[in-house]
C-alpha cells in the first residue's frame, strides 16, 4: 500500500510474490476515481477515509476480505536516521514513524492514518513498513551532513536521500538485465519526483534528494537544487507559506513550461518555454550526475527508471549525449517494482516471527 496525499495505491501479491491485482484510488479530495486492474470508474472520494473503504470494498468485490491477508505492507517515505531497515509495524514502530512528521509533514501522516485505518478493520493482520529513507543508511557522513554547527538541535538537518525502495528494487532487478551487478552504477529515478543514486557494489554512497524530497533534480512541480540564499529571499518576498507552495507545487517542469508537469505533454508542445523545460530537466540531470559520477570514482553502467526514465525515449538520448565523455558505459532500462520490492521485505520479515 502506498498512501499519499491525493491517492492510495495498492498491489496484491499472492504467496509466491507474483502480483495478482492492483486497486488505486485517485484524485483525493474531490471527485476521485477508483481503478480495478484495467477498469476505472469515477468515485465521489472526499477523503483518505473514504478512499481506503473504497479500496477494501473492491476488494471484497474480488471474493478477498482484509483480515484474509497475511499482511498489509506500506510504503512510508521517512524513517529518519533510526528505521533503516523494513519492520513489522508494533506501537513503538508506529511512533517513530509518527516522530518523522516533521521531516516528511506531506507523506508520513497519510502512511500513519492508512496504517491506522487498516488496525481499526483488522486489527490482528500484522503490517509492515519500508522506508524510503532506508536504502541510504550507507552513505558516508561526508556526503550525508550539511556544513552546519555541532549543535543538538541541528542534528536531524542532514541529507537522508528518497526513493530508495525503486532503488533497492532496480538494485535487485538489474543483473538480470546486465549479468552481474556493475561496480559503479549511476540510477535514475525520473518520474513525478526525481532523483539520482551513486550505487556502488549495490549500496547507495550518494544521492541528489537531501533533506526532503524537494532538492536535487528539477522535478514536475518542484524547484529541485536551488541555494538557501535564494530560499531565504523568496520567504522574505513571499512568506513561509506561499513560498513552500511554490518550491513544492508551482515550480519544475509546471513552473518553467507555465504549461504542464506532464513530461508527455511537454513532449507534444511546440512552445519555447516547453522545450526550454525539458532542455532544463536534462541539463541538471547531467550536471548532478557529473558529482555522483565523481563520488563513484567512475563510472560502469546507467540505469533508468521510473515513469520518464523508462518511457521518455527524448530524455534518455539527451542525458546519455550528454554523459557520452564518460566513454561508452552499457545503459539500461528497468521498470521499476516498487511494490514487489515492499511485498518481499514485508514476506522476509513475517517469515522471521
Ligand atoms: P510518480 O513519480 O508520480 O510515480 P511516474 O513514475 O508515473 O510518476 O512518472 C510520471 C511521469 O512519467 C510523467 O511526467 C509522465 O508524463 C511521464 N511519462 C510516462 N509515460 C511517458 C512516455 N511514454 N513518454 C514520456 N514521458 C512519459
């Protein structure tokens, strides 16, 4: 289950980890949709609530009740520097994901009321947790702490990098597109969100997304890498909360085009300022992967994923253009599994209890 602010997104898999129905509600807060492997129907869905029923309701509709489930697994975003690894969610678990609020205060509360909505159904149906944070536990303090003072209550402003479960999965998925695993392996996650990952004998050393999911690469309404300085400016301009609006939903690809977050839309538009967002999309790919290039020391293949990364063929060619004088470096695109990825922690850990 992967629950966020405007959708909840759920896959079933069966015993032997092969997806056997996938059931989304959309569009949130207004008049939603509710989508049944192929089939999609418009649903009044004002709230997480209601879209949560929704989806158990479809799901009785397939013959499955909840409490049939061996367990509900859950995508969560932060898991800040103490949940490193998947968990079994107890009362202790479900604090320190309620204790990341603030790190991650647009996604953590709709995993948490999701979580809670799920125990109050079937409250004897173990759930499980994997972070997002998770996969960059390995990267070095030099590359995770901002230069800031030694000071107790700065401690949580580092870098802690996202996407780290289509990491994990492109990680796992990859030697079956390349043989074995490349020692110096630069991954794309080009989607909505978007971020790059040094990935150096399978573990993460490097990342673009810092802090939050909003730094880094230019993104579909996100400003992506943009220096404090200027931050400081437009709060100043703007104030607190019409400038974290703006660095969150009206900038990126939507901000620069003035057209659409859409990469597909940007595509198919002939205007300047389209094109102008998409040169800028890949530029900054190019240029932030010049530094995880430089923290791997090298570089032995690309891999692409995520909704842009495995479809836009005009992205693909321009960032590898872009990369050719790294010499010829084998590329590959693997379609990301995020949720096998979560369903399989969620099955290793049940097998441990
Ligand atoms: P999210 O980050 O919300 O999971 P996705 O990974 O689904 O998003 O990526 C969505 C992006 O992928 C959109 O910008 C969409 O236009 C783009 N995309 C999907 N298919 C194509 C395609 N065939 N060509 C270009 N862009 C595509």
């Amino acid at each position: 289950m992967n629950a966020g602010s405007s959708s909840i997104k759920t896959a079933l898999f069966d015993g032997a980890l092969s997806e056997t129905l996938r059931i989304e509600a959309t569009g949130i807060g207004g008049a939603g949709a509710l989508k049944v492997a192929d089939t999609s129907q418009s649903v009044d869905l004002p709230d997480n609530a209601s879209a949560l029923a929704a989806i158990i309701e479809a799901l009785e509709q397939q013959g499955i009740a909840l409490t049939d489930l061996r367990c509900v697994a859950h995508r969560v975003v932060h898991g800040g520097t103490d949940l490193t690894t998947a968990q079994l969610i107890t009362p202790q678990i479900r604090q320190q994901i309620a204790d990341c609020i603030p790190l991650a205060p647009l996604h953590n509360p709709h995993h948490l009321a999701a979580i809670d909505a799920v125990q109050k159904v079937a409250p004897d149906l173990p759930q499980c947790a994997s972070f997002d944070t998770a996969f960059h536990a390995t990267i070095p303090t030099v590359a995770h702490r901002f230069a800031l003072p030694n000071q107790p209550d700065l401690t949580g402003l580092r870098r802690y990098g996202f996407h780290g479960t289509s990491y994990a999965a492109l990680t796992r998925k990859l030697p079956e597109h390349s043989g074995t695993l490349p020692r110096r392996l630069l991954a794309l996650h080009l989607g909505n969100g978007a971020s790059l990952c040094a990935i150096k004998d399978g573990q993460s050393i490097a990342t673009t997304m810092g802090y939050s999911p909003l730094g880094g690469l230019t993104m579909g309404t996100r400003a992506g890498e943009i220096d404090a300085g200027a931050v400081l400016a437009l709060v100043r301009m703007r104030g607190l909360d019409e400038a974290d609006h703006l660095l969150h939903h009206q900038s990126g690809l939507l901000g620069l085009s003035g057209l659409s977050a859409d990469m597909r839309t940007l595509e198919s538009s002939e205007t300047p300022e389209a094109r102008f967002a998409i040169e800028h999309f890949c530029y900054w790919i190019t240029r932030q992967a010049g530094s995880m290039i430089a923290a791997l020391g090298g570089l032995d293949a690309i891999a692409f994923t995520g909704g842009i990364g495995e479809n836009s063929h005009l992205v693909q060619s321009t960032v590898l253009e872009n990369l050719r004088w790294m010499g010829d470096v084998p590329s590959y695109i693997v379609p990301a599994e995020e949720e096998l990825h979560i369903a399989r922690e969620a099955h290793g850990l049940l097998d441990q209890t």
